[in-house]
C-alpha cells in the first residue's frame, strides 16, 4: 500500500484500522503491518503536526524505540545520562537506575520530528495513511465494530473494519464515543511547555525542579523541566497534579515564563520562551472502557502516563506491540486488554497515583522534598520511579515495596487501573 495525502480516496475497509498517528498508533501500525496486516493509519492532522510533550525519552523510551526497529533515530541525538534534580537550595546529578536492563542512557526529540519519524517507519513496513481525517464514532453489530464513520472536508465516510487501535490521544475522541470515561477523582496533570535557546542544549543531564514557584514566591504542587535537544534549544516546561478536589487552579503561561527566567543562568538560556503549548493529561490508567470485542485503547487514550512526571511515550510503544500481539492472540478483547493491562500496569500505576494524590496537598511537597533532595539514595528511588525504571521482572527490594504498595492500594480503591 501507499501512503495517502489529504485528497486521496478514503479506503472502504481494512483488516486494521488504527486511529490516532502519535507513538502508539504509529508503532502499532508499523508492527502490523511488518506482519502482513492490512492496516489504515489515520490522524485528523497534517502531518509533520506539534504536540505539547516535554519531548524526553526515559531509557525505557529508547529501548521502546529500538525494540520497534527505529535505532536509526537515534543516531546523533542527545545522549542523556540522568537527571539534574534540584530544590531547596540543594542539587543532586542522579544516573539513570537501571542501566543493565535498560540501557545506559535517555535522549530527547521533538514531537514534531518523533512522531513523523515513527510514522513514516510504518508506512515503509507497508501501512497505509489516511491523514486530514477524523473519527467521530462507529457502527457497532452485536457489541463488534462494523465500520468507522470518518470526517474529512466536510464529508462522511464509513470504513469497515475487522479490527480497530484507538489510538487518538488524551481527549480519544473515537474512545469516548465507544464509551470511554476519564476519572478525574485520581490524579491527573496540568503541563505547559516552550522552546527556548540554549547553551547547554547538548548537556547530559535533563533538568528537574521539584520546587516549582510562582511568581509571587507561592509553592506550587508541581515541577519544572529542562530537557536538552542538542539543536541550540531546550525544552523548558512546568507541570502541576491535580484531582476533581484538588483542581490546579494556576495560569501556566506566567509560570512558565516565571521558570524561565529562574533557569535562565543556569541553563545559559538566550531566548525568551516561544511556542508555549499545555495539555490537560489523564494518567495511570484513570479511565474505563478501554476495550470492546474488536477494538482496544492505547498510549495516552488509555492514560498509560506515569502519574508522577506525565511521561507517556515508552507506554504508548509498549501499549502498541501488546495490543499487536493480542491481534493474534484473541478473538474478543473486551476483558483480556483492560486484564493484560492491568497485569503489566496496574500495581504501578495505583502506587503512583496514590503518591501523586498526596502530591497535590500544598504542605506535602516540602516537608518531603527538602529532605528527599538532599538523599542521594533516595532521589534514585525517586529517578526510578518517574523515570519508569521498575518492571515487572525487577525482583530488588523497592522493586518489590512498590509493587505491593501498589496492590494493597488498588485492592481498596473505589476504582482500581483501567475499571
């Protein structure tokens, strides 16, 4: 097959139809088709198109990548080899835990260039584009996707389908159509970011700021980011959690530039920030419905996020190659996708939201950042954590306390991952 532009017909049917051309849709495309798949990858954008991200690759991301096939992309790329955590007067440079399963290092690349670089990676493996389109809802027989109603200037179209990947972002669209509902009584994030130049875009250290302020001196339940592109700018960012309770009742935009300007020397910034984005992000599998008997959510249309820095990409790969073995593997998706995420995620993610949620009250932050930042030990507890870094497999110590906290907590929530 061959990629399609804006104008070229929309197909009347597929084997797989994958919507949403981000990480996890992309990469589920290019999988299925390496295996012989028909597969239509479709996006409402244009692409190259932008996306609000902090643009870093945890070393879980990297692997991701490579796993897909795309070591390529890599190639002359920031190589990062941990995080610069700063607050309370204090700094700590903590290495990547973990290197031996994952690798040795992070990197960081823009959305702009990331996501059309995995997409083009699945039309060479022989999927099909359709961009300039929207899915808007399906026609379901008997509890199974028919076909897909899909919108383009103006007009409708329906494609049948055998299968269907939703894979169309945070707000999913086709997902909340399917009955997909995000939980705002866990923690969710609240993010801005910016471009910036820079003369220490080539660093080997991403930035992070567990003391965020505001403008008037305020503390804020948040963090701030700094994240090398090793093209002259940096990725400068503020993120703030929040629940239905607890909203994060701040403007980010004069946050930002507030960060901004406290970084500047540090981070030998010569520009004011440009291109400011933000995002409202659903995380640790704080939706239902993520499944029906022949389609199945995944990436950030899932909330496969990290509930305590909002990083997304190594599980919208990971989601995807999952939800492309299961093709295979099951006739009915209902109840073995949201299982199987459950299995893989679920601990983790009831552990982080749980400390995400603490996260949110105001006197919490410094009375455990300003002795955390201070523990070298600790903040690599803590890099594991945000970082992704702890699997299923690991069987150390934390690895094996975060897991049951994790259980412990999702067995007495109204709601566990992914319910």
């Amino acid at each position: 097959m061959t990629s399609a532009t804006p104008g070229d017909a929309i197909p009347e049917s597929t084997d797989l139809l994958v919507v949403g051309a981000g990480p996890a849709g992309a990469a589920a495309a290019a999988r299925a088709a390496a295996r012989g798949i028909d597969v239509v990858l479709l996006d409402a954008a244009v692409f190259p198109r932008d996306k609000t991200c902090g643009d870093g690759l945890t070393p879980r991301a990297v692997v991701g990548l490579q796993k897909l096939g795309l070591t390529s992309l890599l190639e002359g790329r920031p190589r990062i080899r941990g995080l610069e955590l700063n607050g309370w007067g204090a700094r700590q440079l903590v290495d990547w835990p973990g290197a031996n399963r994952f690798g040795a290092h992070g990197s960081a690349i823009a959305r702009t260039e990331l996501d059309d670089a995995i997409r083009l990676f699945a039309l060479e493996q022989g999927a099909a584009m359709v961009s300039g389109a929207k899915a808007i809802g399906a026609q379901l027989v008997g509890g199974r996707i028919e076909s897909v109603t899909v919108t383009r200037d103006g007009e409708r179209h329906q494609i049948r389908v055998r299968d269907v990947i939703v894979a169309d972002g945070v707000r999913s669209a086709l997902g909340k159509s399917l009955g997909r509902q995000w939980h705002r009584d866990t923690a969710f994030g609240v993010a801005a970011r910016s471009y910036v130049d820079s003369g220490r875009a080539d660093s080997e250290w991403m930035g992070s700021h567990l003391e965020l302020r505001d403008p008037d001196g305020a503390l804020l339940p948040g963090y701030g980011w700094v994240f090398p592109l090793g093209d002259g700018t940096v990725n400068v960012g503020v993120g703030a959690l929040a629940t239905a309770k607890r909203p994060a009742s701040m403007a980010l935009r004069p946050i930002l530039e507030h960060y901004a300007s406290m970084v500047t020397d540090d981070w030998q910034l010569t520009s004011r920030p440009r291109q400011i984005a933000s995002a409202l992000l659903p995380m640790g599998g704080a939706v239902s419905g993520v499944a029906g008997a022949n389609w199945m959510l995944i990436g950030d249309a899932a909330a496969c996020v990290n509930p305590l820095n909002g990083e997304g990409i190594d599980y919208a790969i990971e989601t995807a190659m999952l939800a492309v073995e299961m093709l295979a593997d099951e006739n009915d998706y209902s109840t073995a996708w949201p299982a199987l995420l459950r299995t893989e995620y679920g601990a983790a993610f009831a552990a982080a939201r749980r400390a995400a949620g603490l996260l949110t009250v105001p006197q919490t932050v410094p009375l455990l950042g300003r002795p955390g930042i201070r523990s070298a030990k600790l903040m690599s507890t803590v890099v594991r954590v945000m970082g992704n870094l702890l699997t299923a497999d690991d069987a150390d110590l934390i690895a094996r306390a975060w897991r049951s906290a994790g259980r412990v907590t999702a067995g007495v929530e109204d709601r566990p991952p992914f319910s």
